[in-house]
C-alpha cells in the first residue's frame, strides 16, 4: 500500500484524486443523502436518474469537454483562453439561428440538428482560428488576445438573432442536454465520453500531444527539429473551438432557447482551475489530459457540494477560489519538497520513539 502511495504522490493525477477524496469525505460525513440516486420520471414521462451525483457527471461532462481544449492551449501557449464562455454564446446562437431561420420561435426545425452543429463547428472554430492568428502570428499574449472575444463575443451573439431570444418548440432538441428516451442517464456523459474517445486516440496515434508539449517546453528549439510552432499554437485554439461548439450544443438543447448574458457565464476560469488542478503548468508545456478531465469533475463536486449548504451563487467563485489555490499551492514542486523532508525528518524520530 505504501509503495502505490509512493508511487502516486509522483503522478499529476494525484492531487485531483485527494480533493475528490476530500470532498466525497466531507459530503459523507455531514450529509450522506448527498449520494442518494433516485429514479424520478421527467416531463416526457421517461425514467431518468436524479441525485447529485447525477448533476455532477452531467454538468462535469460540459466542463470536462471544455478542459481538454483548454489543455492543449495552455500546454502549446503557455496561455489560457478566457473567451470560452463567449464563444459558447456564440455557438448556441448559431445553432439557434440556423435552426430557428428567420423566425425566432418556429414550430418546427428550419434545418437538420447536424447542420446547425457543423455550422457552429465552423463559427466557433473560426474564433478560435481568431484567437490563435493573435497569439501564434503576432505573439500577443494569450490572456490579452483572448479578451476582444470575451468583450465582444455575447454582443456578437445577440447580433447573430438580431437580439432576439429565439426557442425552439420541437421536443427532440432537448434531448442533446437533456436524456435519451429509455435511457436514464444524461446525454452530455455520454457526449463527453465520446469526445474523450476521440481524444486520446488523435494523442496515441498522431503527434499531436508530442508536437504540443515540445512547443511549450521550447518553441525555439521545437523549431530547430522542424516544428512549426505558430502551427501547433494556431491548432490547440481551433481545437478548443471546436470543444466549445460541443458545449454550445448541449447549452442550448437544455432551455431550447439562449440568455446571452448568462449562459456559460465564467466557465472559462473553471476550466481554467480545471487544468491547474489537474497539476499541468499553466506556462506551458507538459501535460496530463486525465487528469485534467478528471480536475474538471472535481471542480463541479465542489459547485454542486457549495450549492447543496445553499451558498449564494454571487460567492462561489471566491470559495471555489480558496479551496483550489489551497490545492495549487500543496501541488507545487517548491511546497512538495518541502513536505518530503519534512517527513524525512519525521521518520528518524519516529524510529527513535519505538
């Protein structure tokens, strides 16, 4: 048991798998029915699950999808994209108008949901293509480049449907954020799973992953072995944009309709604390899409635990905030140092006492 702890402590994963400890402990001792799953019946009278621990896996699939763009931005640039949350209104929008068509409230669909996706892929994409030209052809940083799309990006969402809130009346939309009909579980697990798949067989079998960590560790010197930097810094933002039309996708399907200023309001910063708590350096560089994925589920136990105890929603970000900084902080090599000798310090004594 020792020598698996040891062994552990030196993986990236390990300070996601502690805080979801930490959590699933703390929910267990001050409240156990915060893991009761119970089978309810929704609006269109199929069986569904419901619980917690349900709104985790399906709010966490959203956030999960987003951080492995989000990974391969911050390992390439040494940057993060803080317009995700834009983008994502922008996407929907899109899904939106082109399914609504001039006519914000329809009866029925204007086009296939596969075409308003692909046309979402190709906007989204585009900002992200956007974002990338910035930083990878001008080399402005990325948290700067990124800010003219999180300025403008919810106006540009609102123009997209001339300011209007279209909704969608046919009842087979919803199942995209919502459930499958005979299937209790919610579609965006199965959506995040999906992308996940697609995910690690583009790192096992490209170099894509390689190409990436090299041009964060030292773009110079990926240059001098024949990598086009720029290119792989311009690739992990239109990657990410084409995540973010993912989630724009399930944004939308959920109301069948879009409230530019809220939706995806500050998933950017978790999706950000996503990939931080899944120990990868923010400056670039390495990484670890596990655990960031699995980082992404842990920053939604906490949201969800911080809603159960009734936290109010205008003060989430700062505990949210407290508790991973606590978490960064305890996962960098300075302070895990120290905490090894520590401990070496501790073991003669303990020696000693016996």
């Amino acid at each position: 048991m020792k020598n698996i702890t040891k062994k552990m402590r030196g993986k990236q994963i390990f300070i996601p798998i502690v805080a979801l400890v930490l959590l699933a402990l703390f929910n267990l001792i001050v409240d156990p029915s915060f893991y009761k799953v119970t089978m309810d019946v929704n609006s269109a009278g199929n069986p569904v699950l419901s619980g917690y621990l349900i709104t985790i896996l399906d709010y966490g699939s959203e956030l999960a999808i987003l951080a492995i763009g989000m990974t391969l931005v911050t390992a390439a640039s040494g940057g993060q994209d803080i317009s995700v949350g834009a983008t994502v209104a922008i996407a929907g929008s899109v899904i939106l108008r082109v399914l609504c068509g001039t006519n914000s409230r329809p009866e029925t669909l204007q086009a296939p949901v596969i075409v308003a996706f692909l046309v979402a892929c190709l906007a989204a994409m585009a900002c992200g293509a956007f974002n990338g030209l910035l930083v990878a052809k001008f080399n402005i940083q990325p948290m700067i480049a990124t800010l003219i799309l999180f300025t403008a990006g919810r106006s540009i969402a609102a123009w997209v449907n001339n300011n209007e809130l279209p909704v969608i009346s046919e009842e087979s939309f919803g199942v995209y954020g919502g459930f499958i009909p005979g299937i209790p579980i919610p579609t965006p697990v199965f959506i995040m799973l999906i992308c996940v798949l697609i995910t690690g067989l583009a790192l096992k079998y490209t170099n894509l992953g390689l190409y990436t960590q090299a041009v964060g560790i030292n773009a110079s010197s990926s240059r001098l072995n024949g990598l086009n930097p720029a290119f792989i810094k311009f690739l992990s933002f239109v990657i990410l944009g084409l995540c973010v039309a993912v989630v724009g996708l399930i944004k939308v399907s959920r109301l069948s309709s879009i409230n530019y200023s809220v939706i995806a309001k500050d998933i950017e910063m978790d999706a950000i604390l996503a990939v931080a708590l899944g120990g990868n350096a923010l400056s670039g560089g390495k990484f670890n899409m596990a655990a960031s994925i699995l980082g992404a589920y842990v920053i939604q136990f906490l949201t969800t635990t911080l809603y159960k105890f009734n936290v109010d929603s205008a003060a989430l970000s700062a505990y949210k905030a407290v508790v991973v900084i606590a978490l960064v902080v305890c996962s960098a090599p300075v302070v895990r140092k120290k905490f090894a000798g520590l401990a070496k310090k501790l073991k003669p004594q303990a020696k000693e006492v016996a």
